[in-house]
C-alpha cells in the first residue's frame, strides 16, 4: 500500500500547520489496527492535510496512497477514506494547483476506475460513500448511470439504497444530456413496494432536478411516507443510525456526536425543504406534518428544518412557532428517554431565541418552562462564567414581559451571568424595575481586570436602552477609574460614552469627562454625546470636522453619525461630508450622505449614492430606510426600493456559507421602517 511513500520529499511540502513531513505517519495510522489509531489520523488528514477543505501540495502527494488503502480490503473505516478523497477532489485553495497544472479534482478523476470496484465492495459504507464519487468523478456518464442502475438492483443495505438515490440525483444535475433515463430510476424509486425512506429521498431528488415531476399531493404523501418511516423506526425494522455506536474522542468523533439523533431523517427533510426553496406554503404545511408526528426525532428534525426556513423566507409563522412551542413540554407527546426530551426541547429553545418578536406565539410554553425549570435559567460551564439559560433568554428576546420578575430574581444571585444585560434591550420600559440592580451590578465592576469588558459593556447596553439617568455616577467611576491596559479598553469607554449621551443631560460631572475625550480615539462618539447633553456646536463642529478628515472609517462614521444630529449648525462640515459620499466603503457613503441631507438639504447628490448602496450592500438598508422616514417626501424617489423590500419573500440578509443571529430580528426591523416610510 506504500509503496514509493519514503521516496516522496515530505519535508518540502506543506500543510496547514507547516512542513508535511508527519503525513507519511497520518497515512500509515489510517491503515492501522486500533481504531483510536485510525481516528486519530483521520483527524489528523482533516485538520491539517485537508484543513477546512482546503488542498495544499501534500493533499495532492497522499491523492495515490489513499486510493491504495481504499481499495485494500484488510483496512477497516474505508469508506471515510473515499469521503476523503472525494473532499479532496472538490478541495479548493492557493496550492489546489501543483506542479504541471495538475489539480484535485484530476488527480481524483485519474483513479476513479478504483470507485467502479467500490460500488461492489463487501463493505456498505464503501458502497455508500463509493456512490457519489463515481458521479463526480469517473467522466464516462453512460456507463456511470448503468453502473447506479445495477446497484440499486442488487442493493439490499437501506442506507446505500439511499446514497445511489442521492447519487441519480446528483447525476441530473451533472448531466443533462441524460437525465431522462436518471429521471425515470427517481420515478421508480418514489413508489411502491420500495421502503418510505428510500421513497422520500427519490422526492427530494426530483424536487431538487425536476420539480415538475412531482406528485400534486407532495406534502401530505411526505407526511404519510414520513410517519411510516418513523414507525419502522419504532419497531425496530429500519437499519440503525450511524449514531448507533461509541464514537472515539477525536474531531471527527465529536463531530459525529454532534450530527441529528436520525441523522439519516434529517438529511431526508433537508434535501427536500432546500429542494422546495420559496415554496413557503408547502414547506410550512410540511412542517406541521414534522412538528405533530409522535416520533421525537421528527419533531426535533423539524424544529431545525424550520429555524433554516425562517432565516430565508418572510412568511406568517405563528402556527409552526406555536408548534415549535409545544415541543418544550407541555401539550408535546410524551417522549421515550429525557435524552430525547432534552436534545428536542434544546432544538426548540435555540430556534426560538432566534426569533425575537417572532416567537410570540410560543411565548406562553417558554413561559411555563422557565417557571417550572429554575434550573435552566443559568447556565452554569465548567471553564468559563456562567450564562444566561437558553429559555430565559428566549423569553426575554420575544419581548415578553414576564421574563422581568424572573430576571430580577437572576440579578438578586451572587454570581449572575454577565450576558444577561444583552437581553435588557429587548423588554422595553417593561424592564425599567431591573435598572436599580442593574446599576448595582455596574458599580461593582471591577476597573482593571481582563473582565472588565465583559461585564460592563451588556449593563450599559441595558441601562442605555432604559436611559436610566440615575446611572451617571456609575458610568463617570468607569471613565474616570478604569486602567489603561484592560482589554478592549477602548469599547467600554464607548459604550460608556454613548450612555452619557442617551441620560448624561444635566448631570454634574458629565461635561468635563466628555469634553476631556474630544481629544482621544472615540472623539467622534464623544463629541455626538457632548452635543446632545449640551447643544454647544461651537465645542464639537472642530473635532467632527477633524474626525471626518482622518483615515479610521469607524471614526468617521461616528465623526457623520453626530453631524446628522447637528443638522444645519454643521454646514462648515459639508466639504468632508461631500468627500465621505465618495468612499469605497458603502456604509460609510450612507453615513456621509444621510449627514449631507440632515446638514445641508442636498437632494440630488444623496439619492443616487443612497439607491446604488441598497442594491450593493443589503446590509446598509435598515440605515437608508430610516434615512428616507427623515426624508419625508424629498426621499420619494427611492420609495420604488421600499416597495420592493416589502413585496420580496426572502429576507435581506440571505447568504450563502453562513447567517447571524440576529439576521431575522434584522430584517423584521428593516420591513418595520420601510411600512413607516410609505405611510408618511
């Protein structure tokens, strides 16, 4: 199997972590043995030869060697060595070329005549795996849809079964030329006698290649087929899932840990809700099906299908946020094992805290569970301070105002998680009761320790939200005693600074702190402070002025941010306004031309940049939308771009590799002003 494996410069080539000459190691303990061995090297390919999918010169010399142990049929777990080697051939990164222009994907194509052998092999998750790599990679599509054709046949195992309808599907969207013939095996697949799991995979297939082939009943043959999937599962007759077995405590064990109770259902669903994309009504009619099945792995499957489906797309959900709400415990069936019952009614409160205002209709079940649970309401880690408990939050982040008792009785502990201020703004006036704790809490953060950041900044955010004047000392002890060297130093004092700027009006000692900061790298913050505390323009246009001038662009969006405010005093600003207008940066273009109208009334310089960053950076929108509700009528020539925003489905922030989460509250405040612009 190693043949020509010491002949090979190791040492010259390179990984992740540097030289690769470890790898010839990593390659022999793949091939080894004892399985915390193997596990181990595997760990070792993903995380340093193959690190986050990238291909290095390295990836491309164990190319050979891992086709050698794949088809070696004394090596155990090789069907994750043909995951391997199929990652490897879809890599990507600065060394996926080498010498001769050879890439990945054709260093795997070169031997994918070992993946025809595969399809076969006495091993089923090589057969599994083997599936999808001759797709991608053997270049011959008749014989390779021939190939898929006799293994179905033949196949007996259900979870290769399902890797080969996966594989039909792939192979339409790689070949069209041929998808009739693929199209009719996905056909034949979704019907009787075949098994309902295999069935469902056929319709997630065809809904992703050829939505027209769809039965017009999808969702409730989906449901049915779904329901009895699940009792199969129940009793016994459907194949064990791959979280079944001990993993190792390696990465790709804890991984494994960490992937759906019915991995294999959730996989079913995904394919078929992302297949199904914009249609809101079927996925939601879906859901329900999912979320009132008596099996807690649909259930919890469901609760995860839906968090993707609220990101995504605007919809009325207060029927499936009901019924996510119901899965905290009361009205939910009775589960089998409090295993189950923790890993769905978890799934149900992440989802939920996503939500914000949204999960109003669950706001009763989060409420019965954080009364009848005080244990959940920390969470308390074993090397790090505790947090906020996941419900609680929930609770809170919906608005609801009974959070605000059982919040009072969390800030009344010795030790209250210093995250529970991120919530305060949330609740509104309604958490005005909290503010005398709150100040507590602030007035005895410590002034120089590497927590000081951590526990001041959430209780200004939250006395800053209920602009609790009584608070002032305590912020001045901050600005006034906090040592130079605490981290992130400079993002207490602005979050301090803002807090003066919200309640500081009036107060003794507040002017002179501001003022000592016009000179320091949050002049821009200070100075918008000073001018709402003291309304002098005469003190704050220089520095503005200064600030918009300099190179920092945070700095000079605040610097714009405070000249808005000063309106028509800051018109010595307009030249370094009209020279923000043209940055590269969107936001601080939107920055400088909302300051340009509010300073100056220009019209026709403010709107063009305002419309051409809308459509360039989706995140800039909440600040323009609000800029044209200032506007009033100047700003009705945009009002085409908000009428837009209101009649799209999705939401503004979709994108592709990843979401925040705090993307959905985003949005729904973004739909809130554009209905505030139009209605003025």
């Amino acid at each position: 199997m190693f043949t020509g494996i010491d002949e090979v410069g190791w040492a010259s080539l390179r990984h992740a972590y540097g030289s690769a000459e470890d790898v010839p190691g990593l390659l022999r303990g793949l091939a080894s043995t004892d399985p915390a061995e193997r596990a181990g090297a595997l760990d070792g390919m993903y995380g340093a030869v193959h690190h986050q999918g990238i291909v290095y010169d390295s990836t491309l010399a164990c190319v050979p060697f891992l086709f050698e142990l794949s088809a070696c049929e004394e090596v155990a777990d090789r069907g994750e060595l043909v995951e391997l080697l199929v990652s490897i051939g879809r890599g990507h990164g600065p060394e996926a070329a080498g010498a001769g222009g050879e890439s990945a994907e054709a260093a795997v194509r070169a031997g994918a005549e070992v993946f025809v052998a595969l399809t076969g092999d006495r091993d089923s998750g090589v057969r599994r795996a083997a599936a999808e790599a001759l797709v991608r990679f053997l270049d011959q599509p008749a014989r390779v849809l021939g190939l898929l054709r006799q293994r179905i046949a033949v196949e007996r195992d259900d979870r290769v079964l399902l890797a080969l309808t996966e594989s039909v599907g792939l192979f339409v969207r790689q070949h069209p030329a041929h998808a009739p013939e693929a199209l009719d095996i996905l056909l034949m697949l979704g019907t009787p006698p075949y098994d309902p799991g295999l069935r469902l995979a056929a319709l997630g297939q065809l809904a992703g290649c050829a939505p027209d082939l769809l039965p017009a009943d999808l969702v409730p043959t989906v449901v049915e087929l779904l329901g009895e999937r699940s009792e199969q599962r129940r009793s016994g007759r459907s194949a064990p899932t791959e979280g079944d077995h001990a993993d190792p405590d390696t990465l790709a064990g804890r991984l494994r840990r960490l992937r759906p109770s019915d991995e294999e259902g959730a996989l079913l669903l995904r394919t078929l809700h992302t297949a199904l994309g914009g249609r809101v009504g079927d996925r939601i009619a879906l859901l329900e099906g999912q979320l009132t099945s008596p099996d807690p792995a649909d259930r919890c499957n469901g609760v995860w299908m839906a968090a993707g489906l609220f990101r995504e797309w605007r919809a009325d959900y207060s029927v499936p946020v009901t019924l996510i709400g119901e899965q905290l415990g009361a009205g939910a069936p009775p589960l089998p094992g409090a295993a189950a019952s923790d890993r769905l009614r978890d799934a149900a409160v992440s989802v939920l805290g996503d939500l914000f205002h949204l999960a109003a209709p669950a706001a009763d079940h989060l409420h019965a569970l954080v009364i009848s649970r005080p244990d959940l309401w920390v969470h308390r880690w074993e090397r790090r301070p505790p947090t906020l408990g996941g419900p609680l939050k929930s609770l809170a982040h919906s608005g609801d105002p009974r959070a605000v008792p059982v919040l009072a009785q969390v800030l009344a502990q010795p030790a209250a998680p210093d995250d529970l201020g991120r919530v305060i703004v949330h609740l509104g006036r309604a958490a005005a009761p909290l503010a005398p704790a709150l100040r507590h809490r602030l007035g005895q953060v410590p002034l120089d320790s590497p927590e000081t950041y951590d526990r001041a900044v959430p209780l200004l955010s939250a006395l800053t939200a209920l602009a609790d004047r009584e608070a002032v000392p305590e912020v001045l002890r901050l600005l006034g005693g906090m040592a130079e060297g605490v981290r992130l130093r400079h993002r207490v004092v602005e979050s301090a600074v803002r807090a003066l700027g919200v309640f500081g009006g009036g107060a003794e000692g507040v002017v002179p702190v501001l003022r000592r900061l016009l000179e320091s790298e949050c002049a821009g913050l200070a100075a918008g402070a000073l001018w709402s505390v003291e309304g002098d323009a005469s003190a704050v246009l220089p520095v503005l002025v200064r600030e918009l001038a300099g190179p920092d662009t945070q700095r000079c969006r605040a610097a714009a941010d405070a000249l808005a405010r000063l309106g028509s005093t800051a018109r010595a600003a307009a030249p370094g306004l009209s020279r923000l207008v043209g940055a590269e940066c969107a936001w601080e273009r939107v920055a400088g031309a909302g300051a340009l109208w509010r300073v100056t009334g220009e019209v026709e310089r403010v709107l063009p940049v305002l419309r051409s960053a809308w459509v360039e950076q989706p995140g800039v929108r909440g600040v323009i939308a609000g800029c044209l509700v200032d506007m009033g009528a100047a700003g009705t020539p945009l009002h085409d771009l908000v009428e837009a925003e209101l009649a799209a489905p999705r939401r503004h922030l979709v994108r592709s590799g990843g979401y925040g989460s705090q993307d959905v509250l985003e949005d729904e405040r973004l739909l809130g002003v554009c209905r505030v612009v139009l209605g003025a």
